[in-house]
C-alpha cells in the first residue's frame, strides 16, 4: 500500500506515541502539512484496526482513527520497520492503552471500584510475529507509564494474549469478569485496602447555597404531626414557634365528661330517625291514549304513526322504543 507520506518521514522513532491530535511528537508543519500528516496516519490507523479485529475474531473494529480523535485519554503505540518497503519503513504492530473507571471482583468477591490503565487493543502483523516484536512495544509501554504487567486491566484477552502474558510476565491465570476485562490475582495486591472493602454508603456532603437556607414552618406538618414540629427546633436553627406569643400557644383544656352529660336517646327516638324520608312524587303517570290513525310527533321530534306495538299492557308507552335512529 502506498501512503500519501512514507512511513520512515511520517515516525520519526522506532516507536511513536499518539493521542488524540493524530500529530507525532516533533512535528512541525503548515495547515496543510499537518492536514496531510493526519490523513497518512489515519490509514495507517484503520488499516491495522480492521486487521487486528479480524486476527481476534471481533464483528467490530477496535482501533480506528475517528475513535482516537474522541478519545482524548487513549493513547496508541505504533511499532516500524525502517527497513522494510524498500527503505520506505512499515508499521508492523500497535497497542491502545488507557485508562477506564471499572468495578472489578477478587477471588472473594470483594468488589473494588478502580481506574486502572487497561490494554485496549495489542496487534503485531501476522508475519512479524515470535520475532519479539510485541515484547519491545510493550516493555515500551509499561516503562513509559510506569506501571507492572500485573496492574494492567486487559480488555477482552484472547488466548494468544493469555499465552503472551503468562510467558513474558508470569501471570499465571486471568480473572475474567463481567464487564469483558479480566486482570491478574496479583491485581488486587496492590489496590489500597480502602478500596477493597466493598461499595460503600457516599458520603453527605452539606448542602449550600439556597439549599442550606433555613425553611419555613410548614402548616400541613403541624396538622399532620399534631403540631408537635411548633415546638421543636429544625436542624437548621430555625425555629417555626419565633415570634408566636406563649398565649397564642396554648390549648384550651378539653371539657371532661362530655359523653356522660348528653342525654341518652330512646329506642324510639333511634327506630324514627332510621325510617327514610318519603319522597315527594310530583311525576303524575297517565295512560297513553291510543293512537290516532295521524300522524303523530315521536319523542325524538319525528313525525311517525305509533303502532299498537309500542304500548304496554297497561296502556303506557313502553320506553324500549324512545329512541331514533341517532342512537
């Protein structure tokens, strides 16, 4: 593949440390210089993304140009050959690191809320692999952030990347956890203890602003408590019983024995008071008289015959048929 920059004139260094600017640490140019220095890079980038998912059987890219652009905390390690392509040098492997806010378990399913550095993303070409290619760049890595193989957080590990770790670094095993990153059991070694002992409650911070202003007596409190709240101070100082005279206070006594000196009404007086009412009837019902031959104006305000069919046996309009054809 030919690159609008070759490789050697793109990396300086044998490996070179990208962020997000997708410019190489000494570079100097124009607009237009640096507009094409990020193009030949983004190449580069999503060539050996789509390359890297493809070798880890992934059905989406890790690693691409436009992800490390809205990444400002990734950071990516890219490895040349100056000699390959004719001089022209080549890129022949890449790591992704960064760091992720993650909730990990331990053997004792101990939660432990972190932010470690994790392995993102680690690809050598497939023709440039057990040459000790993947060691370099990553022995580049740890010493350049500072930190063990056994502090890493690695992001969905494949079994190559399993053997890698266990023949270089001596980590033994993984634990897998649920979030799809596992770490090493030494990974819990060194988190600090107040870490390790599970979620706890948050801490209450003081409110301030208008929050911590103090509030006013509420009056649906006192009805509901019994206006006990009147006489108790609130937690912020302010007292709801300011500036209320003591006479206005307090309570008349309530009259003793008053159910003893109301009179005890009689079975009768209790018989008359549950009879119902009589309702007044105002509606007088006449029998209908029987239908003319004429016409006649129906209830809806229709002029129809009324048949002999609509009347009761009493002589009275039957209601079934009170309706038209609008209901």
């Amino acid at each position: 593949m030919e690159w609008m920059i070759p490789v050697n004139e793109m990396l300086c260094d044998k490996i070179t440390k990208l962020n997000s600017t997708l410019i190489p640490p000494g570079f100097h140019g124009d607009v237009r210089g640096v507009r094409i220095m990020q193009e030949s890079l983004s190449k580069v980038i999503d060539i050996l993304g789509e390359q890297s998912a493809t070798a880890q059987g992934l059905n989406r890219v890790i690693t691409t140009a436009e992800k490390l652009r809205n990444s400002p905390t990734h950071i990516l390690y890219l490895l040349k050959d100056a000699k390959a392509k004719g001089g022209k040098g080549e890129v022949i492997a890449l790591l992704k690191v960064g760091r992720k806010h993650l909730f990990l378990f331990d053997e004792k399913d101990k939660v432990c809320e972190v932010e470690p550095l994790c392995v993102l993303d680690f690809f050598v070409l497939r023709d440039r692999q057990r040459h000790g290619y993947g060691k370099l760049l990553f022995d580049h890595m740890l010493q350049d952030m500072e930190v063990s193989a056994q502090e890493l957080a690695i992001d969905g590990p494949s079994p190559k990347m399993e053997q890698f770790l266990k023949k270089n670094y001596n980590v033994e095993r993984l634990l897998r956890q649920n979030n799809n990153f596992a770490v090493s059991p030494q990974f819990f070694g060194a988190v600090p203890e107040m870490n390790k002992s599970g979620r706890s409650t948050p801490a209450v911070t003081p409110q301030v602003g208008r929050f911590a202003a103090p509030k006013p007596p509420s009056a649906i409190a006192n009805v509901i408590h019994g206006g006990a709240s009147a006489c108790q101070e609130t937690s912020n100082g302010f007292s709801p019983s300011d500036g209320v005279s003591p006479e206005a206070t307090e309570v008349e006594p309530v009259a003793e024995n008053v159910l003893e000196t109301a009179p005890k009404e009689t079975e009768a007086d209790i018989a008359e008071n549950q009879k119902s009412p009589e309702r007044p009837c105002t509606l007088q019902v006449e029998p209908v008289l029987e239908a003319s031959p004429s016409a006649a104006l129906s209830p809806a305000g229709s002029t129809t015959s009324r048949r002999d069919s609509q009347l009761t046996d009493r002589g009275y309009f039957d209601v079934k048929f009170y309706h038209n054809k609008l209901w």
